[in-house]
C-alpha cells in the first residue's frame, strides 16, 4: 500500500473510532468512581473504582491510590468483592472494610492486615479517636410479624401479621427486625461485649433504608456516640419526617436529643475539628421531606444553636468542615447545576448568616461530592451529562478545577460527546425556566430530529449535570434524539418558592412547565414536530401519565416508569404517608377534591389515543404495581399500541445489569418503533 493510502486509511480508521456512540453496553464497561479519603499526612487520595460483569450479574469494587498532586494511580487491593469505607490512620496508614472486618494497610497496597475476626462481620464500623471503643451496627429481632414468631408449633406457615403501619418501607416488609448501634471495647482487633445503645427501641438507626455509616459518629473525645434516628414508630412514622440527632454517653448511658424542638428532617452531623462545634442539616417543617435545607451550628460549650443559611434563598445538600474550623464547604444546587460553596464562621458564630456564603465552582458540571481537604487543596467528585463521576482537586479560594483521576479517559477518546445547551423558556404564568437541549454528537442543524421531553422524577430532586447509568441524556441523544429536560416548578436552584410550588399542584403549572418547554423547542427548524415523544419515571412516569391526557396530539410516543397512574389507589398502598399527605392529601378530605379529579391521570382515560410502555417494579412499594399495570391495561382495553416491561425483582428503580441492559434495549426499541 502507498505510503499516502496508508495514512489516509489510519486517518479514517481513527475518525471512526474517535466517533463511535454511547451504547447501553458501553454504559455499563464505564468505571464507577467514588471518593474515599485523604491520607492523615494530606499527600495521597484514595478512591474506589467500581466495575460490572454482565455475565455474573454483579459489581467488583477495588481501591486505587493516587498522589494529591497528581500523577500516576496504582491499584491498592484486588480482592473479588467491594472494599470501601476508608478512613486515615496516620501517615500513609489507612483502614477500611472488606466482608464486614477492618483491615488495615499502607497507601501503596503494602501490608494488608485483616484486624477484627468477627463472625458474621460487622456493619457501619468506626473506630473511636482514642482508639478504645468500637462502634457498629446490626438488626435486633423485637416485634413478632410471622405466623411462626406468634404460633411456634407452627414452623412451616407462611403469613405476616400486621396492627400497625408501616408495614413495608421502599422494597421491603417489615420482619419485626430493628437497626441498632452498638458499642464495644476495641484493642488490637479484639471486639468486647456488645452494649446496645438502642435497647428495647422500635426504631432503626442507621436510617432505613438508605442511611449509612454518616448516619452515626464519635464525638472529637471519644466519650459520646452521635447518631441519627426516627423515634417514632407506626402510624407515627409513616406520617412524619421528625428526625433527629441524638447523643448517647459512654459513662452514664444516658442520651440527649441535640435537634429537640427542630420539626423536620435532622440529619448528617459533623464536628468541627477542633470538636467546639457540631453541625448538622436540618427542615423546618415536619412531613415535608423536600423542605428547605438548613445548616444547623451548635456549640458544643453554650449549648446555643444557630442556622447558618436560613435567609439564604437556596436548599443545602451536604458539608464538610474545614481543616482550620473557619468555613463550612457545603453543595448546593444553583439554577440547573450543583455548585461548591462555602460559609464562613464569623467570631460571634450567631451573626453567622447568607451574606458570608461564597459560591466557590461554577460551570456547567456538577461538584457531585467532597471527599475532603489538604492544605488549600479540596478533592471533589465531578460529573457533567457527557461525563460520568471522576475526581477533581479545588484550588482555594479561587475555586480552580483540575482533573485527578480519568478512569474513563480511554473511553471518552474514542465517544462522541453531545452538545449541551442551556435555555431560558418564557412559562405560560410568564415566569423564566431554564431547559437543557442535549444534541446527538453527529448533530446537523440542517436535518430534522425526532426528540424526546424528559420528565423529571423526585417531584422535588434536581434536573442538574447528573450522569446517569439508566436515564442517560448522552445515552439517548447517541442514538439521534434532541433531549429536551426542563427544570420545571418544583425543583430546587431556582429558589425555596419555585421549589415548594408543585406540592398539591401536581397536575397544574408543573405540567403546563412541560408543554412550554416541547413546544419552544419545537419552533427550531431541526425538531420534527412530527415525531416528539415523552419519557420519565415517579413523578416523571406522572406527568407521562398527565400528558397523555392533555397533550392535545403533540406527541407521538410515551415511556412511563413506576408512574402513579391513579391518585387514590396510590394513597391507598404507598408507605412514606408523610410524603403523600404534603404533597396530594387524603382523598377522603374534601379539601383535596380538585387534586383526585383535575391531576389524577385516570380521570383522562377517555383522552388517551397515543402508543406509550409502561415499566414497573415488582417490589417498588412507593409506586405500587397496581399503578403500572392499571395504565398498562387501560391501553390495551383501548387498542392502543402498548408495552409491559415487569421487573418482579426490581424496586423504584432498575439495580441489577443484566436488567438494565434489557431495560435500556427496550427503551430504544420502543421509540424506533413508534417514533
């Protein structure tokens, strides 16, 4: 071959590569990111990479090191099975825990030690500062649920009994099992006798289900275990989000409610370095789960408490305190993006307020984590919608970005990146609403593309640089559809009022938000207006639901995951009540009345014309199967063009890979078909 033929041809064989698309099972062979300590000496990062094996169905976790400063990262374990919840020691010491038992080794993978041998392992462990005690957590069989707890000669029946709520929460049925934290003595490994802090109490701490380790800490001195609970129980629970923390000392036993008087959400808490200060996030208001998001300060000598950010026009979604006690690092999401900010203390921690709050990042990504702080260096985890997590080093105070990890560098290279585009949309109560607009890589202006709205679930979570591994924009835009994801009424980064506006008006201005976006979109010349369709999940599956009632012939096409179809058959099995009560009320209350008739998706059954999929969790207990399959029936009963996907083994959402991968096949066989 010529020499200039050669060239050519490399030339176009590394065009293609350079433009391959995002797929479902390139997805999939991304490496998860997740940030997990700096070293005590400040000088290296550790951090976790997790893969999946589609063919075995699960995720491998191994941990990696890389200098702060940057350079090369070395794999530091390689065991099958997940490593994580590290900790700094000294030096370049670090611990962290694999099948339920502390180990112990250097930064650079040299040394591992397996120091505790307790059978059955143990969950959420730390390790007190002054290294005598050890904290951890398991489940305490005390309410009897099944036939055979109430009638022992009766071993082999198969029945739960119930006289209360809550009895199923998320994905699973209550089994008479609490979560509680124990305290033992700690000396070269060896565990003592556990003490149960929680004795007798029907609650659960760490929260279930998705409370962690955060949820429970030492104080600075080692003499006092914070932690995080719900005493409440039954209907009770299942009617509030009154959560608080609490503080149980080692010496005499007892324990105090640090949060008492505080209605909401309590939850996170932090100590100060220097241990004069804990700090926490805390709502104002009990049952609304969604609520303002505070920074809470008490000082650990006056017993005073102040909140940080209560004129500060904005939700807090976590924090992190300084290495010198003078700032609080917190994320907040600021108008489609979330940002890293910060708060600095004032001497008289009281006259702390929002004028000594500083945005530190901005850009169009999202600071996702913090991981934490070396000399002025922070490490962060960043994402964008072309991009999934990877970790970042924040230079302060000026708040400069430089990338410290690039797991998927290689992948990155050879992918087609998608134009991200952000817009101001004119509402139909004419208020500004900020739209994403993602573009195929391959975008023409000068062709026309079917497109897609994307609806938002939550109803109060962020449309923001999020990268997903299901609802994917880079993914779907790959394929050649314009994305159009609006940050309609109910989200945060625009504001606690347009934040708050969607409760009970589910089915008002947050679905004429929708329509406003499509159809200002669909004035641009490359938008087939032709061929526009609607996707989404939860409250996103609900407006899918909603549209396909009121869309007046605009789309051509719906996807609907774990959607609430019928408003009072979904008051009437879903667990999280305080949820449901703030957000659409009782249906037997005459007060809600216009929500059961006017945003109730069923009430427009004789509207629907347009061919939609349905998808549903089996063990989803916010959005019960009943909703997915009475839509999924009124379709057919219809001889409309319809499509089941039922995962019995899935909840809210869709965990295991192979799953995925069918989900995400279907997905996009769906929309060829009828788009």
């Amino acid at each position: 071959m010529h020499k200039s033929l050669l060239l050519t041809s490399l030339f176009i064989s590394t065009m293609a590569v350079a433009q391959q698309k995002m797929t479902p099972e390139l997805l999939w062979q991304l490496g998860r990111v997740s940030g997990e300590a700096i070293t005590a000496d400040g000088k290296t990062v550790i951090y976790g990479v997790s893969q999946y094996n589609i063919a075995e169905n699960k995720s491998d976790k191994d941990l990696f090191a890389i200098p702060l400063a940057g350079g090369t990262a070395i794999q530091i374990t390689k065991e099958p099975g997940a490593e994580g919840e590290v900790s700094a020691i000294s030096g370049q010491k670090i611990a962290y825990v694999f099948k339920g038992q502390r180990w112990e080794m250097n930064a650079d993978g040299s040394g591992a030690t397996q120091i505790t041998t307790v059978e059955g392992g143990l969950q959420n462990m730390r390790i007190s500062p002054d290294g005598k005690h050890i904290l951890f957590s398991k489940e305490v069989k005390l309410k009897k649920i099944s036939g055979s707890d109430h009638y022992p000669d009766l071993p082999k029946s198969n029945v739960q009994i119930y006289d209360n709520l809550n009895y199923r929460h998320w994905d699973t049925w209550e089994d008479g099992n609490f979560q509680h934290i124990f305290f033992a003595t700690y000396e070269n490994g060896q565990v003592g006798t556990p003490v149960d802090i929680m004795e007798g109490e029907l609650y659960d701490s760490p929260q279930m289900p998705f409370g962690g380790a955060e949820d429970v800490i030492w104080s600075p001195d080692g003499k006092s275990i914070l932690y995080v609970t719900k005493k409440k129980f039954g209907k009770e629970y299942a009617t509030s989000t009154n959560t608080n923390v609490y503080e149980y000392n080692l010496e005499s036993h007892a324990t105090k409610n640090l949060s008492e008087g505080l209605a909401g959400y309590n939850v996170a808490p932090a100590f100060s370095p220097d241990g004069k200060y804990l700090a926490w996030l805390g709502m104002a208001k009990d049952g609304f789960e969604a609520d303002k998001n505070d920074i809470i300060v008490l000082n650990r000598t006056t017993g005073a408490r102040t909140n940080l950010t209560k004129d500060w026009d904005g939700t807090v979604a976590s924090i992190s305190w300084s290495k010198d006690n003078k700032q609080l690092f917190f994320l907040a999401v600021v108008k489609g993006t979330e940002q890293l900010h910060e708060i600095t203390l004032q001497k008289d921690v009281a006259a702390t307020n929002a004028k000594h709050i500083r945005q530190v990042t901005d850009g169009e990504f999202d600071i996702s984590g913090i991981i934490g702080q070396s000399g002025n260096t922070l490490v962060v985890s960043r994402t964008d919608m072309n991009h999934a997590a990877e970790l970042f080093t924040v230079q302060l105070p000026k708040g400069i970005l430089q990338p410290l990890t690039t797991v998927n560098k290689e992948v990155y290279d050879k992918t087609g990146m998608c134009k991200v585009e952000k817009r101001w949309i004119k509402t139909t109560d004419n208020k500004e609403m900020l739209a994403w607009v993602i573009f195929p890589p391959d975008f023409d202006p000068a062709k026309k593309y079917p497109t897609l709205l994307y609806c938002q679930g939550g109803p109060q979570s962020a449309l923001s640089q999020f990268y997903s591994y299901r609802w994917n924009f880079q993914l779907m835009a790959s394929q050649g559809y314009i994305v159009v994801a609006p940050n309609r009424r109910g989200m945060p980064g625009h504001g606690v009022e347009w934040n708050a506006a969607i409760s009970k008006d589910w089915g008002g201005q947050p679905i004429r938000d929708y329509l406003s976006a499509i159809d200002a979109v669909s004035q641009e010349p490359y938008v087939d207006k032709n061929r526009l369709g609607a996707v989404g999940a939860s409250y996103g599956g609900y407006s899918v639901y909603m549209l396909a009632g009121v869309h007046n012939n605009r789309f051509k096409s719906f996807i609907a995951h774990d959607g609430l179809f019928d408003l009072k058959s979904w008051y009437g099995t879903t667990e999280e009540l305080w949820f449901a009560n703030w957000d659409i009320g009782a249906y037997w209350d005459p007060a809600n009345a216009k929500i059961y008739k006017e945003f109730n998706p069923s009430e427009y059954a004789n509207k629907w014309n347009t061919p939609i999929m349905v998808i549903q969790g089996g063990t989803d207990f916010r959005v019960g199967i009943e909703q997915g399959l009475q839509a999924f029936q009124l379709a057919q009963l219809k001889g409309i063009k319809s499509k089941l996907l039922y995962f019995p083994e899935e909840n809210h959402w869709v965990l295991r890979a192979q799953n995925a991968l069918v989900w995400q096949r279907e997905f996009f066989q769906w929309l060829k078909e009828t788009l």
